[in-house]
C-alpha cells in the first residue's frame, strides 16, 4: 500500500524509557549472534537464510512481473518463526535486512520494518494448513477473474495441482481478520485461492512451491479469458478429474523416489575405484 512505511507499525508502541523508532520502522528484539548458544545459533543461521530466501522470492516474483511497486508479499515460515515482506516494500528490490520475523501470533522477534498489513491472513495460513510458505500476488489476469466470478472453474487438468477449482474468496479489508477468514475458507482443499476484487494467494511446502502455483494459477486465467473469448470453457467432469488426479499422483510418486547412481572414479593403477551414492529428486510435473 502507498505511503505504508510511514504508518506506524503494530509493534511501535514505545514506553517513555525507550529509544524513540524510526519513521516507519518498529521494535526489534535483536538476535544476538555474538552472545547466543551454539543451538540459539544455529537457529539464528537458519532464519537469516530464510529471510534471504523470502528476499530473492519478492525479487523473483517482480521479475516475472507477479507483482506491480508495493502490491504483494512473500512469507516462509522455519518452526515457530515467521519470515516476512515488510509493509510497503518494493518486491523487486528487496534485501534480505529488510525481511521482518515475527513469530506465529504476530509478536515482533527482528523487525527492521514493521511486517506486511497482509500478515493476519499470512499467520492464519500457518496456523491452519500445512504450509511452509505463503505468497499473495495482484496479478493481471488472476486480478481480473477475481473481480468477475465466483470461481476459476477446473477446465484444464493443470487445476488439479491446486486442488481443482479454485474459489474466489469473498471481498473484506486488506489487513483484517475478517479477510483471513476468508481466505481460509476458500483454500479449503487447495492451495491457491483468489481473493475477491484483490488478488491472489498461493501456498505450499517451500517458497519455490508457492511460487510454482502462482505462476499457474496466472497462466491458467489467462486461459480461461482467452477461453472465454472464443466460447464457454468445458469444465472436467468428475470422473475425468479422478482420472487425471490418479495419473499425476502415480507420476509423482515415482519421481519423487530417490534414485541412486554411482559416480566411479578410478584409481590410475585401474584396481581401486572410489564411488559416491547420490540421491536424485526429481520435481513432478504435469505434461
């Protein structure tokens, strides 16, 4: 939202004996590396990671042009931390300093800017479903079928990654827990949802995941427009579903098992060979 870092943040209320906060930054409780436990450390290593990480998906998002200036933001969550966009951030620019981590109930644990007004619905995510990471995007196409109908109905057998079709949550104010209800409800048995006359949100088991169904869901509403323009879309029948659904899930069972191959070097003298066992995944996809 435009002019957002100059609000105050949700976590800025400072006592008379505290230092007074920057224009639109917010309390931190600083992780402090220098006098932490090697167990605190390590901690702290993997959630500056994944504040690089939330970082590079904001940058990766604008570049596909997912994303427009402030609209939009990215969230991974590490145990019972969250990594996120701060309000009014620039996607496209964003570095990994900028990244706030509060933990699940919102509580600020590092906040250099104060978190995304996004972050109810992102904390609701977390808190119901079995995510790892969350992106919300106001992509053109998906955007546009958002402020028209009632569902993205499941014409083309790709939907079924995210669930079949995919529901138009019901219109609430950005930044409520009025718009997390929602939202929740309407990733019921999915993971992307359209947000009515907003956006869209994408959820999955890492931020590559998330990204991957937001990246669909726009090309599949792309589709549906174009569909739409020369006639009605054939939605899937039931049965044709179950039929695509069971073909993927084989598929992707079998690449996700692990295959092993051996890396063989041999020795000069030719009698000894030295061989690592590598594991293979592969990432499932539709074709």
């Amino acid at each position: 939202m435009t002019g957002e870092r100059q609000r105050d943040s949700m976590f800025s209320g400072a006592g008379d004996d505290q230092e007074p906060l920057l224009p639109g930054r917010s309390r931190r409780t600083r992780l402090d590396t220098g006098r932490a436990a090697p167990g605190a450390r390590h901690v702290i290593e993997g959630i500056d990671r994944l504040r690089a990480e939330v970082a590079q998906a904001g940058r990766a998002l604008a570049a596909s042009g997912l994303v427009v200036g402030v609209a939009g933001n990215v969230s991974a969550r590490a145990g019972k931390l969250v990594a996120v966009t701060p309000t009014g951030g620039r996607l496209s620019r964003l570095s990994a300093d900028e990244i706030a981590v509060v933990d699940l109930e919102g509580g600020p644990v590092d906040v250099p800017f104060a978190p995304t007004s996004e972050l109810p619905f992102h904390l609701a995510i977390y808190r119901h479903l079995d995510a790892a990471a969350v992106v919300h995007t106001h992509p053109p196409m998906a955007t546009a079928v958002a402020c028209v109908a009632d569902e993205l109905p499941c014409f083309h057998y790709s939907l079924l990654t995210l669930g079949g079709n995919v529901r138009v949550a019901r219109y609430a104010t950005f930044g409520t827990s009025d718009l997390a209800a929602s939202v929740i409800e309407a990733l019921e048995g999915r993971t992307a949802a359209l947000m009515g006359s907003h956006g869209a949100v994408t959820y999955g088991d890492s931020l590559q995941a998330a990204i991957d169904a937001t990246e669909l869901l726009e090309w599949a509403c792309t589709v549906y427009v174009h569909a739409r323009a020369c006639g009605t879309p054939r939605v899937l029948a039931e049965d044709e579903r179950r039929g695509r659904r069971g073909a993927r899930d084989v598929r992707l069972r079998g690449r996700r098992t692990s295959r092993n191959r051996l890396m063989c070097d041999s020795s000069r003298a030719g009698t000894v060979r030295q061989c690592e066992t590598v594991g293979q995944d592969e990432r499932g996809g539709l074709t």
